[in-house]
C-alpha cells in the first residue's frame, strides 16, 4: 500500500512512524514531509496547503490512501477534491470540518445536539460584545471565531482584559476575517483533557485519553502556544468517564452532524474540561492533536492503518476492533525554538545524540541546509516522547534526552505531566 501523509511536523512524523510499525511494507510519501520523515519514506515539495497540488501528486504517484495531518487544507477542501477524483482520503471534508474552523458554528451545534459545553453568545459588534462581558463577569473568555493558529482565545481575568480582547479581535483586525465574529464565553473552571476518536460519521473509535499542556512556561504559565508538550494515559479519564464523552459528546455531535448534511469523517479531537459538573467541550479540532499524537501513538498496540484506510475509502467501521494500548506511560516534551511562541529564531544547527531504548525523536520543525546539515525551522523543533511502565519513569526519560538535544536557543519544558505526577503523589 502506498500512503501519502500530508503535512511536516511531529503529528506527520507520530502518523508516518506508526503506519510503517503497522506494516513494513508500506510505501510512505509525504507533502511536503521532514527530515525525520525522510528516513521512512520519500517526502516530496508540495506545501500542505497546496491541495491542487497534492491532487497531482497522489494521482501521478497512485496513492492507496492520503492522510491529512494539519486543519488548513481540510479547510481549503481537500476532502471534497480528492472525493470527487475518487481517491481514498482520511479526513473531513470542508463543511464538516468547521466543526474546528468556525467556533461560532461549533458552539451552535453543540447546544442544538445538547452536547455539554460552556455557553457563549457571538457578536460582530464590539459594544454588545463587551456589554455581554460585564454580564457573565470575570473570569470570561473571548474567542475568534475563525482559525487563529491557537492564538484567538483569551481567558480574561477581568472585565478590562476581555475589553481589550475585543478591542484587539473585531476592532483591530488581529486575525482578519477569522476574529470578524468573537464568541463571549462562560470561564469554565478543571483540567483539560484531549480524547480522539477515530470515526465513519457514525460509529467512534476513541483512543487513549491524554493531556497537552498549553503554555510555554514552567507550571502553565507565559503565553498559549501549539502544545509544549503531553502524556498519556491520564489517570482522570477512567472507562467510565470515556464511555460518558463517547455516549454524550460524540455521537450526539456526530449525528447532529449527519443531520445536518455534513456527515464527519476522519479524526475527531475534543478538547474537554473536566468540570464539577463533568466533562464539557472547550472546542473541538478536526485533525489529530500536536503533541498528543506523538505522546499517544507509541502506546498503540493494535495497527492504526486499517481503521484510516476504511474510512478514507468509505467504508464502516462498526465492527472493527476497539484500539488495544500498552501498559505503562507516555511522555512527550516539546523541545522549541528561542522566541517561540513568537518570532522563532531558525537555522541553527541540530545535534542529536544516540536514542535510548523507549525514547523516539519526532521531527516537528527541521529542516537540512544547503550543505546537508540538521537545522531549526519552525517555533516547535522536535517531540522526544517516551515510553516506560510507569509514569515517573517516562516523564524522566523524555526530560533527559530533550536536555540531550541540543541547538542554539533550545527551550523545553522540565515539567511535562505535573499535574499527573502531583496527582500520583497525592494517591502513593
Ligand atoms: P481553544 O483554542 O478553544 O482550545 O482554547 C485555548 C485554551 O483556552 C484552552 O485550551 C483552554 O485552556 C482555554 N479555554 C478556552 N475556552 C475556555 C473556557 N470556556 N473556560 C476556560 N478555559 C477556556
Ligand atoms: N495540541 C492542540 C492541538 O493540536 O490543537
């Protein structure tokens, strides 16, 4: 089988190394791919968001099946071009995946579906906008509506800040169409939690629960960013608490969406808040999570390509086999680039040490230079995840080597898992 993964970073790296361990006869391609992915297959330059592009590609090359890694071609429609040639794609096309590309659509269908969320209003007008801010009182959260790249949210402390959050969304243009509608929305207060879940529209495959960590500093503190790092499992997400999001967030959410036309296909990502009240939606995404995938996928023990295939070609998955997961622990530490989530400095060189048993590198922002060698290319650089029977062990692990890599303005967390590890002390 000849696969094309769509997309460079780590997630693309996590996919590409996991559909190889599935099966070693697979002929992986991908658009535009990484040094990392390179050494699995070839990768050829085709950006990801060049869909007629990668249309080309996949008919020149024959591919079996295309894996979109990243949301911005599902929304640029590459569902419904590669749908229409009859190729295989694993994904949404570009209805359904609003589901992550408008909050505002999003939120309308959940409370439709009765699906457990915080409540929001939407404006386009920034009085209404802040007179509602003062009418649910702070904390409040103010969210463009649009794809923001994880930047359109802020969680306001106080009235002045969600003001300004405003001010910045449909007043100053900060994200040009995307911040032309904000959602006002209730602060909901718990822990985060990602759950994935493999789908036809109709039946789910949920995999291991796990948890990211936002923020770029220490303890979550400093600004959001993509994900600076994450671990699986998550000992907060027991059977039970699984079967509750599967029973009443995603199949409610995926049959309002049949209802509505727009059936989703592909991977479904809900982003929960464990609140008092349980579990409640903060947003979903369309696509794997990075760096969840990179912390999830090494902990599969049953082959993920089959699933992806049957639903890229169509086909139900009613009756495929649940995910199976190793025991132990994940831990994946984000090493960045200085200035990230900012301006990134780039092009310095990567050294990488030897691997140790348990521990892989995925490739997020690198790339090589003229002359061949290892450099930075992107504000997330690598996702050294580790594998070990417990927790403790595959938290130390990915921190010693993430401290092994080594560039120029390298920054990692230290403290990847800590509510997790602070939650096993409690119970040691
Ligand atoms: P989102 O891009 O919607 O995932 O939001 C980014 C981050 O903002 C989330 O991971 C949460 O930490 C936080 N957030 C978003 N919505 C809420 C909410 N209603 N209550 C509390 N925190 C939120
Ligand atoms: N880790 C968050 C995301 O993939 O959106």
């Amino acid at each position: 089988m000849k696969v094309l993964v769509v997309g460079g970073g780590g997630r693309e790296h996590a996919l590409a190394w996991q559909m190889r361990r599935d099966d070693t006869s697979v002929e992986l391609l991908a658009a535009p791919g990484n040094p990392g992915i390179a050494e699995l297959g070839r990768c050829v330059r085709v950006a990801a968001s060049d869909i007629t592009g990668l249309l080309a590609l996949a008919k020149r090359e024959r591919a079996d099946l295309t894996v979109v890694g990243p949301e911005a071609p599902l929304d640029a429609g590459i569902v419904d071009l590669f749908r229409a040639e009859g190729l295989a794609v694993f994904g949404p096309t570009r209805a359904a995946a609003r589901i992550e590309t408008s909050k505002s659509w999003a939120k309308a269908l959940m409370l439709r579906a009765g699906v457990p969320t915080a409540s929001a209003r939407v404006f386009t007008n920034p009085a209404a906008a802040r007179a509602e801010a003062r009418r649910l009182g702070a904390p409040v959260v103010v969210k463009a509506s649009g794809l923001a790249a994880g930047k359109g949210v802020v969680v306001a402390q106080g009235v002045a800040e969600a003001d300004d959050a405003i001010a910045m969304m449909l007043e100053g243009n900060a994200f040009g169409a995307a911040g032309a509608e904000v959602l006002v929305e209730e602060y909901m207060a718990g822990e985060e939690l990602s759950i994935f879940a493999v789908t036809d529209g109709t039946h789910v495959l949920p995999m291991l629960a796990a948890q990211d960590h936002k923020r770029a500093g220490e303890g979550d503190t400093g600004p959001n960013t993509g994900g600076m790092g994450a671990y699986a499992p998550v000992s907060l997400a027991t059977d039970s608490l699984v079967q509750s999001v599967v029973d009443r967030i995603f199949l409610p959410t995926l049959a309002a969406m049949r209802a509505d036309g727009c059936q989703f296909t592909g991977l479904l990502y809900a982003g929960l808040m464990l609140t008092d009240a349980g579990p409640k939606v903060v947003e979903f995404n369309c696509r794997f999570g990075d760096p969840e995938t990179e912390a999830i996928l090494p902990l599969l023990a049953s082959p993920l390509l089959g699933a992806l295939h049957t639903v890229a070609a169509g086909g139900s998955i009613e009756h495929a086999p649940p995910f199976r997961w190793a025991a132990g622990a994940a831990v994946t530490t984000v090493v960045a680039a200085e200035g990230y989530p900012g301006k990134a400095r780039s092009s310095d060189e990567i050294t990488l040490p030897p691997v140790p048993a348990g521990v892989t590198v995925f490739h997020a922002g690198t790339t090589r230079d003229a002359s061949g060698r290892l450099v930075t290319a992107g504000g997330r650089v690598l996702a050294v995840s580790a594998t070990a029977p417990t927790f403790a062990e595959a938290q130390a692990a990915s921190r010693a080597h993430a401290a092994a890599v080594s560039f120029a303005g390298r920054q990692f967390r230290r403290d990847i898992g800590w509510r997790e590890a602070a939650r096993l002390e409690r119970h040691a």
